[in-house]
C-alpha cells in the first residue's frame, strides 16, 4: 500500500463508486466534475496499489481486492459518522447545522415552506437544503452523506434504509373556479368528455406517479388529453387558465388553491393512493440533529386520519 495520504473524503467517493459503478453518476450526486472524480480515483488506486474500478462494457466493477474493502469501509465511515456526531445533545436555537432534504417537486412546493418555518422558528441559525429527488440515487445519495432524508414515495424495498410513514395522499381533479360545466363534472360521461391535463410519470422524482398516468390513459380517450406536462404545478396553472381537468395529489391541490382560482372535484372513479414516507440512512439514525429533525418533520406531516397507524422515529 501506498503512504500517500488520502482523506475521509476519498473514502467516501470509493464507497460512492462501489455503489454506484459510475464516475458521472458520482459526480452528479456530489455535485462536482467527472475530471475531479477521476483525479480522486487516481489517488485512491495509487495509495491502495490496485485500479478499483475497472470498465467493463458501459458500466465500472470492482476489482478483488475492492471488493474487499467495501465491508470495512462501511465500518469505517459509520464510525467516522457517530465520532462526529457524539455530541451530549443538539440544540437548535444555537446549532448553525444545514440540514439537506430530497425532495420532489411536489414536495418543494407542498413541504419546504413547512419545514424551512419550522427551522426558523426553532433557532436562527438553522439552515435548510433541498435537493431534487432522483428516484434511482436515493440511497446512495443518503449512504454517501450527500443528503440527510428523503421525503416521497417509495415503492417496495429501500435496501437498508430506514423508513418512516408520514401520510397518505388520494389523488383529486382540480379546474378553473369559473368552469363552465364544473357542477356537472362530478359524472362521469362529463368528466370523460372534458379536455384534460396528464403529468407525465418519471424515474425522477415521484415513479410512483407512473401509475396514475397509466389510470388516467386506461380511462381517457387519447383525443381528451390535450396537453402533457412533465410537473403537477405547470399542470395546475394551465388549469387555472383554462376549460381543461388536472389530476394531482389532493394535499397539493389544497396547497395551490390558496393562490391560484381553482376548485377541487373529486374523479368520478377510483385512483390509486399514494404513502409519503420519510427515509434515512442507518449510520445517522442515533444521531442527535438527525432525530430532532425527523422528529419535527413527522410533527408537520404526520397523518391525523383515524384509524391510520403511525410508526415511531
């Protein structure tokens, strides 16, 4: 082995790179360039005395010998994490922490308002980062330190994360206030006749988002939807401006109509659901702030509906 120095950042990057396989896909979570990616790399093979990483095909794998790094890496950055974290307790009204979010667009329109008032008033010191959520980086992203939660819909396995249920969301329609034909929208012949708005699913972001598209298309005739649009909010205010439905999550929806001239109907048949969930990462689950601000966001977004359970931080 080398006894050129590396630090805890390098560490952290080869832990990214084994997860990711990808030299621009870790520079994209770090939000660095892929030449500085590749000058780490270089150092990293030249104080362990081995490539790493290897191209084969499109893609980047492990070599023996780092393959055997990765278990004790992991150790080894989990017990950097709690040494740095070991504090007796975390204050909030004097902590100058930046805490940094994951969230969708409807999350940054919907829950970031919530949670930046909710800093503000514990301490002024306390920061706020939102960072878009990319579905297919959620847990490297969280693994690697990048981010401290993720906020949003996660379906089936989240490897070794730590999940939180905070609500569940139904899907409503929403038109402009004025719509001519809005008393007769809550049939269906009228409401399948209409022009309608379809956001358009993505692996970025809310996947789960994919279903309701595939709902809306089974019901509409192709020759309904009249426009396509990649984001619930352009969806609401092309809404607001003109004769055509949009279908969004209803907590959105309730949002928006504080500051946009629409009314919420309620589809005439049955849509999927959606469970807003928060996740973390494992080696920041003791950890002081991180608690706190768990803690704080369950407060803010916890469902209160009866009968719906809820689980502990």
């Amino acid at each position: 082995m080398n006894d050129g120095d590396i630090s805890l950042r390098h560490l952290k990057l080869l832990a990214l790179l084994l997860e990711v396989r990808s030299l621009t896909k870790a520079a994209v979570i770090l939000e660095t360039t892929q030449p500085t990616v590749s000058k780490m790399l270089a150092r990293l093979r030249a104080h362990f005395g081995d490539p790493l990483l290897v191209r084969v095909g499109l893609g980047m794998e492990p070599t023996p010998r780092a393959a055997e790094l990765a278990e004790p890496l992991r150790g080894l950055l989990a017990v950097s994490d709690h040494l740095k974290s070991a504090t007796a307790a975390f204050d909030p009204a004097t902590s100058t922490r930046e805490f940094r979010v994951l969230v969708s667009e409807v999350g940054m329109v919907h829950l970031v308002p919530q949670i930046m008032t909710a800093l503000e008033r514990a301490g002024g010191g306390l920061r706020l980062r939102a960072v878009p959520l990319d579905a297919r980086h959620v847990s490297a992203k969280l693994e690697s330190g990048e981010a401290d939660v993720a906020l949003g819909t996660f379906p089936g396995e989240i490897g070794g994360l730590q999940r939180q249920k905070l609500y569940v969301d139904p899907y409503v329609s929403v038109v402009r206030r004025d719509h001519p034909r809005r008393d007769l929208l809550s049939r269906l012949d009228a409401f399948l006749a209409e022009r309608h708005i379809l956001v358009t699913g993505s692996s970025i972001g809310h996947a789960a988002h994919q279903q309701l598209e595939r709902e809306m298309t089974a019901r509409l005739a192709p020759e309904s939807i009249r426009l396509r649009v990649p984001n619930f909010v352009s969806c609401a205010f092309v809404a607001s401006r003109t004769e055509a439905i949009g279908t969004m999550p209803a907590r959105l929806a309730s949002y928006l109509i504080g500051d946009l001239p629409l009314a919420v109907i309620e589809p005439p048949f049955p849509l999927p659901r959606i469970e807003i969930s928060q996740v973390w990462h494992e080696r920041v689950h003791h950890d002081a702030g991180h608690r706190w601000l768990r803690g704080r966001i369950f407060q803010l977004f916890r469902s209160r509906r009866r009968g719906e359970a809820d689980c502990d931080p």
